[in-house]
C-alpha cells in the first residue's frame, strides 16, 4: 500500500506570507518530493510559476514537485491523483486561500478515504504587524487559530521584541499547548512541518540549526534577531514496554510546544506482543498496530518534534509513561489506545 502521505493545511488571512513560506518549502526541502495544492482561482506564483485559474491543472515544477490549483470540493479527486505511486509525492501541502474556512478543509482531509492519505496538520500564519487590526476588522480569525497545530508568526523583524513577545503571549492565551513560533521571510525549517527524505536523524534535545540554510545574511550582525532559535527535537527510547495508560495521557495532554510525534512503541500488557506505530499532529492521534520482524528487538522509540519544546520536561514524562511493575496489565488498559487506532472505531 505504501507509507501514508501527510497533508499539511497552511492557512491564514491574505498577506501573511503563506505562499512565501511555500516558495521557502520547495526551495530548502532537501529532496522531499512536494505536491502543491492550491486552494485559490487567482493568479498564484509558485516559485516563479504562474499558475492563474486552472482548476486541476497539474504543473510540473524543477525539483520533482508538483503545483496545481483546484477548487475546494475537487480535493478528493485531486488526492487520489497525487497519492498514486507513480506520483512519488512524500507530501503534500494545500495552501488554502487567505478567505477560506480551516474547519472545512480539516474535515475534508481527516473524512478522506484514501488509506494512503492522512493528516500532517494545520498551520495558522499569522502577520505579525498586521494581526492586531486584521482580528479586530475579522474577528472569526482568532477562532482559525484555535483550530491550528502550528501557529507561525511571520514577518517577525517588521516589529519590536517587545510587540512581538506581546503578539506570542496573546496567541497563546487563546491555542493553549499549541506552539507559537515567530519566523521572518516564511524561513521555516521542512524537518518542523514533515519528514524529510534525506535528513539525519536527530540527537536526543538536540537544538536544530538553521544555519546551513540562511546563509543570506551576517551572523556577526549585532542587530541581527533570530526566530528560530526554538525549534527542538527530542528523542526518547525504552528496552521496557510502556503503560498504554500513561502514553495516552501523555498525548492527550503534551508538553507545551509538542507539534509532531512519532514512533513504535511496545505495551507492558497480558497478551499484547503487537507492535504499535504511533503518530501525533498537533491534537490528533494515530495507533496502527503492526508485528516486530524477525529478531526485531520489542524496544520503544518516540521522536517528539516541537517549537518551545522544553526537552528536560518532556523526557522527563516520557520516562513515566515506562511500566515498572511485576506482572502486566489486564487488555482493559488498551482502551485509551483502541480510541485512536482507526480499524477499531
């Protein structure tokens, strides 16, 4: 069937930077295979392309990526063409237009049939200078963010610090745990938003750097402001099965600033030698149970991805979730788990 492809909504009001923060995707992916959706009848410039109201036209782009411009209620079609194999698309990202309802879009993507489609989460850009006025002139915006996984604060070096600190601790007042990140240009690292195809694999807390990637500016500037500063990734790894109990409680109530996890996990339970691929977006939460290969060693591994991540903290809970007790735990404690394991809803 093939590894299933996220789709990661990127909305938010006209003028935020939502088609600068795809141009930087497709420009910086490092091999990612990118199939572009775009939620607007006009005029779009994808890295140069101009794409101006062609429903479904697909557009091949120089990197191996894929742009094509469609009509909100042509989603489905149009995800079926890219998640084809012959597509060898790693994700795919719908740049919604900057009028378009989030919720809608969510629900499209999360009802979508396709086994190989899934949901990589919804990211809110938000214009740092221009919020203020623009939530006061339309007000349902605040509501978007609260359905977001991710907000991005874009344009961040049009403001003070203190403006900006000011705009960050509001947006969280209102999205709780969801992570506030503050960036410039659209300058968002591929690996925050999804799995990059030829990336290494990242130390336990490492700080990722953006700085084999903004090479367009001097670092020995002692007014340069950087925005990215906070963007952590976290391993954590178990040779003891975990509580199903405790992970779902983990999950359903995460560290501030967890936007994405993922990994393999194994439950300290009577009965259950199944291997359970785990996978989490902002709120939403995904088990699929599996087997372990031959001579495969039953051990959890978890890779928690973040903005505002604090590491120490979230090992720390992530070490809780470990079983230490004697005998295991009867099958009533792989409830929480049934909850979110789509083939038993």
């Amino acid at each position: 069937m093939g590894a299933v492809i996220p789709v990661v909504i990127v909305a938010g009001f006209l003028g935020s930077g939502k088609t600068t923060l795809l141009n930087y995707l497709l420009r910086n992916n490092r091999g990612t295979r990118i199939g572009v959706v775009v939620n607007d009848f006009g005029a779009v410039n994808i890295d140069a392309m101009l794409v101006a109201g062609q429903v479904d036209a697909m557009v091949s782009l120089g990197n191996g990526c894929v742009c094509c411009a469609v009509d909100v209620s042509e989603l489905d079609d149009l995800f079926a063409q890219l998640a084809q194999p012959r597509s060898a698309v790693d994700v795919i990202v719908v740049e919604a237009s900057g009028l378009a309802e989030p919720r809608n879009l969510i629900r499209m993507v999360v009802a979508n049939p396709n086994p190989r489609i899934g949901y990589g989460g919804l990211v809110e850009v938000v214009d740092a200078e221009q919020f203020g006025e623009t939530s006061n002139r339309h007000p349902e915006l605040i509501s978007h963010l609260k359905l977001a996984d991710l907000v991005l604060v874009n344009k961040a070096d049009r403001v003070t610090p203190e403006a900006l600190t000011a705009l960050r601790a509001q947006i969280t007042k209102w999205v709780d745990q969801v992570p506030v990140y503050a960036t410039t240009h659209g300058r968002v690292d591929p690996g925050l938003l999804f799995d990059e195809r030829t990336r290494e694999e990242p130390k336990v807390a490492q700080q990722l750097s953006f700085d084999a990637l903004l090479d367009d500016h001097d670092h020995d500037d002692p007014d340069h402001r950087h925005f990215h500063d906070d963007y952590v990734s976290v391993s954590f790894t178990s040779e003891r099965p975990l509580n199903p109990r405790a992970l779902v409680d983990f999950l359903e109530n995460p560290p501030h600033g967890l936007f994405r996890a993922k990994g393999c996990v194994a439950f300290a339970v009577e009965g259950e030698r199944r291997k359970f691929e785990m996978h989490l977006v902002g709120r939403h939460v995904t088990f699929t149970p599996g087997t372990w290969a031959r001579g495969e060693q039953r051990v959890s591994s978890l890779v928690l991805i973040g903005a505002g991540l604090d590491a120490d903290a979230a090992l720390e809970r992530l070490r809780a979730t470990v079983f230490e007790g004697d005998s295991p735990l009867d099958d009533q404690a792989m409830l929480g788990i049934w909850r979110y394991t789509p083939s038993m809803v």
